[in-house]
C-alpha cells in the first residue's frame, strides 16, 4: 500500500494536467513521507537540487539548445530543403523525400524533435502540396520526418536517457547515428511505396549539373557542426559537454555570418535556452525525489528479483515492454516516459541481459512512434497548426509509416548489432 499511493497519486495528478515535475515532487515527496518521516523528507528536499544538478554531463543539454538556437536564427534550414529537392526533382516523391533528408539534416543540429516537424511543416508542406501531393500526405511526411531528430546527435531525448540510466552519453549518442539513417530510409522507402499507387507531378523546372554542385555549399555548416559535435566525440578528442560546447560555438559563428543575429536575436535565443534548460533541470530535480522514493521502498529490487524467478523467455519480458511503452506514448511526451519507467524498467533490462545502449535506442525509437499517435501527438498538432492541415488527416496519414518503424524497430531487437556496432568502434 506504501508504495501504491505514491503511484496513484503520481497518475491522478498527470490526469488533471499537473505538470510532470511538480507531479514527480508531490508524489514522491508524499511516499518518502509515508515510508519514512518527516525528517527524511526534508532531508532528502535540502539535498536533491544540488545532487541533481551537479552532473556534469548535464553541461551538454543547454550547450546543445543553444546550438539549435542560433542555427535557428541563421535560416539555413530554408536554403538546405531547396539544396535537396535540386538533386531529388526528377524523381517520384523527390520533394518528400527532400523533407525526409532536410528532417535528418535538422536533426543533425536541433535534436527537437518538436522544432524540427515545426519547421518542415513550414518549409516543405507547400512545396510538397505544388508538386500534387495531398495535404494529407505532405503534412505526414512533415511530421513523421521530425522524429528523426530524436535519433540524429545531438539528440536530447539521447542525452535525457544517459542522464537518468548513467550510461555514457558519448556511446548513447553514437548509437543513435546508424538507427537515426535506418529510420531515414525506411520513411523515405515508406513514401515511395505510397506513391506507387497514387503517383505525383514531377518538377518541370530543370537544373544544370554545375547549379546542383553550388547549393551543396549550402549542406557545409551542418556537415560542420555534425563533424564537431558527433566526430570529436566518435574519435575521443573531445568529451559530450566539451563538443556541445564547440558546436554552439561554431553555430554562433555561422548565425554572424548569416547577418541574420542582431541584438534582439541573440537575446532571444539565450531566453530561449535558459527557459528550456531551467525546465528540464527542474523536471530532474524533481525526478530524483521520486527516485528516493523508488530507492527506499525496493521497486526495482523487488522488481527485478520477480522477474528473475519467473520461467520465461527474455524475449517475452521485452516483448511486453515494447507493448508498455507504445501505450505511454498515446499519452505521455517522452521525458515523462522516460523519467517514469528507465530507473524500474533498466534493472530489469539489463537483469535480462539486454544492453543498456541499445534498449535506450530502442526506448527512443518506440517514443517516435509516441509522438505522432492520438491523443498527444505533438508533432502532428504542431504541423496541423503551421500547415493548415486537419488533425485527423495527419493522424491517419502517418499509419503507414508507423507500421513500417515497427518492422525497423523489429529489426533491431532481432539484430541488436546494428545499433551496438558503431559506438563499439569508437575511440575511449
């Protein structure tokens, strides 16, 4: 009963819209007092915004916000869609699959997942729409291309997992490099069986061999940025914190040359990253409340000891997980997925002789789908909004793609190599 009311508290406050980190407060403030006193309580308070926040992997969340920031300013986004759809034109879907590959670029230098449909929605609907696609399907494709930047380093959601799991954020975020492509082809592959059926306009304006080389100049600032911060971290020259550093570093220089960071821009985006960088910093401050409490009480030993005695196959314990965290994405955003099941769920996992690197790929890879099915969403409410286009086209113009992550996700339980592969070449 003890640990059942901290739970039920923790759901009930979720359900009538608390935010996510005074839910995680009240409810395991509650279960230490019941399990343990008042004097423990306030203990635990004095204490848990310093131990929280004193992680110095921690350094490379608003590094890495501050990044997307100024790429943000630059407004080389805009210019890197029409540098792709130059050389994908003559092909069926070529300006879809320009979103696919702007989504991915984006991500190289985002890592919102959020940001990234935002802005293809903007960029790439009403190309798509020109060239005869349905708003139905140029939206979803907008949407369902934001998801990568969940993968593609610098990925928060990545970083968010290694800071609560304690796995090396170095190896998470090279993990997410080869799934990150994987899912990149496997949208794009996804829209041209679309388009086999229902085929679309093709660009009737031309352009010379000489004009396609010249916009790839455009792709030079993110092959930068991506070169600083996954490449200084691949090779070991450089730690997380010290390349997030260096990539807001080299975005800040990129943004000047623009000409588009004025004064009020550059104000704007350091607001921008200390109101996000204070939001999550209190998300985890509150989340190692409620990790005391799970501590005290013995869930995840308890847990794990359960799971251990039970006659199953590893495979089916998974099996069950993967049905667990489809279902929090109907309902929670990621981070609150995150914070509530990794410090019970990865004892277990890794109990069951997972790897702890390639269940937080696959954990992410589950989350995409989260995030573009009812009724959260968000990255279909936001395209809806910027695009124009009715929510419930886009809820069900993304099933197609859903179905076709799930058989990449099945790929990679089946063949865990395939995430474990790169960062095991990795320089330490």
């Amino acid at each position: 009963m003890i640990i059942a009311i901290p739970f039920l508290l923790l759901f009930f406050l979720l359900m009538i819209g608390i935010p996510v980190a005074i839910s995680l407060a009240i409810s395991g403030a509650a279960g230490i007092l019941i399990a343990n006193g008042l004097d423990v309580l306030l203990g635990i308070l004095s204490a848990s915004p310093g131990s929280a926040l004193t992680t110095y992997e921690l350094l490379t969340v608003p590094m890495f916000i501050l990044m997307a920031e100024f790429m943000g300013v630059s407004g080389i986004t805009n210019s890197l869609f029409s540098a792709v759809s130059k050389w994908t034109q003559k092909i069926n879907g070529g300006v879809g699959i320009a979103a696919v590959i702007t989504g991915a670029a984006f991500g190289a230098i985002s890592g919102s997942s959020t940001a990234a449909a935002a802005t293809l929605g903007k960029i790439s609907t009403p190309a798509m729409v020109e060239q005869g696609y349905t708003p139905k399907m140029a939206g979803s494709i907008a949407a369902i291309s934001g998801t990568i930047a969940m993968l593609i380093p610098p990925s928060i959601a990545l970083i968010f997992y290694g800071l609560l799991s304690g796995v090396s954020i170095g190896d998470l975020l090279i993990a997410g490099i080869v799934p990150g492509i994987l899912v990149t082809l496997t949208i794009a592959i996804t829209i041209k069986l679309l388009l086999l059926k229902n085929p679309v306009g093709k660009s009737e304006q031309t352009y010379s061999l000489k004009e396609k080389i010249a916009s790839v100049k455009v792709a030079g600032p993110f092959i930068l940025l991506f070169a600083i911060v996954t490449g200084l971290i691949y090779t070991g020259i450089a730690t997380p914190v010290e390349s997030s550093a260096l990539g807001a570093l080299g975005a800040l220089l990129l943004a000047l040359k623009s000409g588009n960071l004025g004064s009020k821009a550059f104000k704007q985006a350091l607001i921008n990253t200390s109101c996000i960088s204070a939001m999550i910093g209190l998300i985890i401050v509150c989340a190692h409340i409620f990790g005391y409490f799970i501590t005290m009480t013995g869930v995840t030993r308890n847990l794990v000891n359960y799971v251990g005695a039970l006659d199953v196959s590893p495979y089916f314990v998974l099996f069950l997980l993967v049905i667990l965290y489809l279902v929090l994405g109907l309902f929670l955003d990621l981070i609150s997925i995150l914070i509530l099941t990794i410090p019970v769920v990865l004892p277990v996992v890794v109990a069951l002789g997972f790897d702890p690197i390639w269940f937080g790929v696959i954990v992410i890879l589950l989350s995409e789908i989260g995030i573009v099915t009812p009724p959260v969403g968000m990255n279909v409410f936001v395209v809806a909004k910027v695009a124009d286009v009715p929510v419930r086209d886009l809820f069900s113009g993304v099933i197609p793609y859903i179905l076709m992550l799930l058989g990449l996700i099945s790929i990679l339980i089946a063949f865990p190599e395939i995430v474990l592969w790169l960062p095991s070449t990795a320089m330490k």
